[in-house]
C-alpha cells in the first residue's frame, strides 16, 4: 500500500507538504496540491480513519496515533516554510513518525490567544511546540493544556519559561567543528555575527565559540552590542556590514541565523564585495541561503533535518513514558552535525 512518504517522492515534494495538502489544502500552492491529488487517486491512496472521543482500553491495538505541530499563528507556518531548510525539519520529524504510521497536524494559536479545543489528549498522543506564544497568560494557558499530552520544545522556540523537554543543538559539539573548519582553512581571524531577534541561545553558543577560537588559536571578533536592534533591519545590517569591514584581517565570518546571513551577504554584495573572498558558517543552517549566490566561499551547514530526526526520537522517548507507545518502537537519532 502506498505511504505519504510514496505520494510525496512521486511528486517531487516532501512529506510535510503531502500532509498539508491532506489537512488544509489551501496551505498548498494549487498546482502542487493538484499534482498530489492526481497522485493519490492513481496509486489508490486511503487514510486512515481518524480517531476521536476518548481512548478506551479496546481500541488501544488498532487506534490511530496522532503528534499535533503547535505554532504560534498562522504567520508562522507561513515563515516556517518560507525557508527550505526550516521545510527539511518538519519533513525529518514526518518521516521519522510516518514509519510508525504516526500522524502530525498543524495546531495554530489564534491571533486572540485561542487555543484549538482538539490539542486534548483524547484527540494526540504528542506535541512539538515550534513557536510559543509572548503572552505569559496564553502562555501558561498553552502549557497547562499540554500537561497531559508528551510534548517537547524545540530550539525555534523562544526564551523563558519551560515546562518540557528542549531539543537543540549542543553548542559544545557546534563550536568544535565550527573551529575546526576554519583551522583547516587556514582562516586566522573571525567575526561572529550576533543575531538581530535572539530566538535561539546566541549567548551560550557565542561564549563556547569563543572558548573553542581560544584553544585553538583563532583569533575572534564578537559584534554583538556593537549594533542597537531597535533600529530598522535594513540599518541593523548596515552599521553591523562596517563593523564587520573595520576587522580588516577577518577573513571568517561566523552566523547564528541564516536570515542574519542573508542580510549582511546582501549588504555585502551591494557594494561590490566579493564574498567569496570569506569563508564562513551559519551555526544552524546556511544552505538554503547559499542559493541566492553564484559564487560562494566553502561552509557548514548544520541541519535542521538532523534536528528533526533527534526531534522525533525524544518526543517518541515521551510518548513512551506516557504509556502512548511501545517501548520497540523508539528510534535513535543519528548523529548531529553534516559537514559540507
């Protein structure tokens, strides 16, 4: 019989796609989602039947096992698959569930704080928060709905308050490679790039990036504080651009963000700097945003799959310890970092 993930590759699409074009259909580009329903009805592809009411001890064998994807707003699933790579970490957690014939559903957050009544443990057994509401009150709200369910947080999700498991990258392991490369580059000299929003942990990555420069040898240059974030974006990159050219002997250049990436390689190029002149790494992923460049200096790129992959097997460690799922049944992610 044929999977999401068959519909997906005979499509040319990944499989979080599939699934949108199976939820919502409107979240799919229209002749994409025409393409997928010509796929379905050739290959005779049937879902199962959803579950609902509450579980009862009889239909534990042969129910449906559902992870809901808990985004902030409907803004957000827009941003999330605007970026490639941010569409390979969905995709991961997908293919990793979809092997246990797991399913995953968008739950977004009203932009008046409504929570969807059908993130209740009688409708899923998981939860990957993505994104969390700033409002401390929706916030709590949120995750008082979520304490009977196995939920775990991922690193796109924003400081403060945690009441799950976090899955993120170990900025220990990060800043090893990322002075590695550039030791075997011959790059003497780096600048780090702070990023403009702080949604990830910037500071603890920054400060074991700078321990790992100074074991090694390699000379570092920490712009954060140098550049006001209250300021427009297109100023930020700016003034953070000449910070940047000021270190005339840095020859590297360190990006916690793709999207920070993208701004000061923008900057860059509009004034006639080549940047294939650098060599540099985003700390998460950087892939994506290498393709609006012809020329491009060698780089890391550190997956948001292989996120993904480690997202699933800790959110299927806790569907386990809440009794949802067999102890067989749980994978072990692979390892963290992909070098390029």
């Amino acid at each position: 019989m044929a999977t999401l993930k068959d519909i997906a590759d005979r499509a040319g699409v990944n499989i979080a796609t599939v699934s949108r074009f199976f939820n919502n259909r409107n979240l799919v580009k229209a002749s994409t989602a025409d393409k997928i329903e010509a796929i379905v009805k050739e290959v005779g592809y049937r879902q199962r039947a959803r579950r609902q009411g509450p579980r009862t001890p009889d239909r534990i064998g042969i129910r449906h096992f559902r992870v809901m994807i808990v985004l902030n707003s409907i803004s957000s699933i827009e941003q999330y698959f605007h970026w490639g790579s941010t569409t390979r970490f969905i995709s991961a957690v997908f293919e990793e569930l979809q092997k246990l014939d797991i399913s995953m559903e968008f739950c977004i957050i009203g932009e008046d704080g409504t929570i969807p009544e059908r993130l209740n443990p009688d409708y899923c057994d998981g939860a990957i928060i993505c994104s969390e509401p700033e409002d401390p009150v929706v916030r709590a709200r949120l995750h008082q709905r979520l304490q009977d369910i196995s939920t775990v947080n991922t690193f796109l999700n924003a400081d403060g308050d945690n009441d799950f498991d976090t899955v993120k990258f170990d900025s220990a392991e990060i800043s090893r490679i990322t002075a590695r490369f550039f030791s075997e580059h011959g790059v003497k000299e780096i600048a780090i790039f702070p990023e403009r929003r702080i949604r990830f942990s910037h500071k603890e990555l920054v400060e074991s990036l700078k321990s790992e420069c100074d074991r090694v040898g390699l000379k570092h240059n920490d712009l954060a504080g140098s550049v006001q974030e209250s300021i427009p974006m297109s100023e930020y990159y700016r003034k953070l651009t000449d910070e940047f050219l000021q270190l005339k002997t840095a020859a590297g250049m360190a990006f916690v963000t793709s999207a920070d990436m993208l701004g000061v390689m923008n900057e860059l190029r509009a004034r006639g700097i080549d940047i294939s002149a650098y060599e540099y790494v985003a700390a998460f992923t950087c892939e994506h945003t290498l393709r609006y460049f012809e020329k491009v200096p060698p780089f890391i790129d550190i997956k948001h799959q292989q996120l993904g992959i480690m997202t699933a097997a800790r959110l299927l460690d806790r569907m386990h310890s809440f009794n949802r799922l067999p102890r067989t049944d749980i994978v072990i992610a692979p390892e963290l970092i992909t070098l390029k």
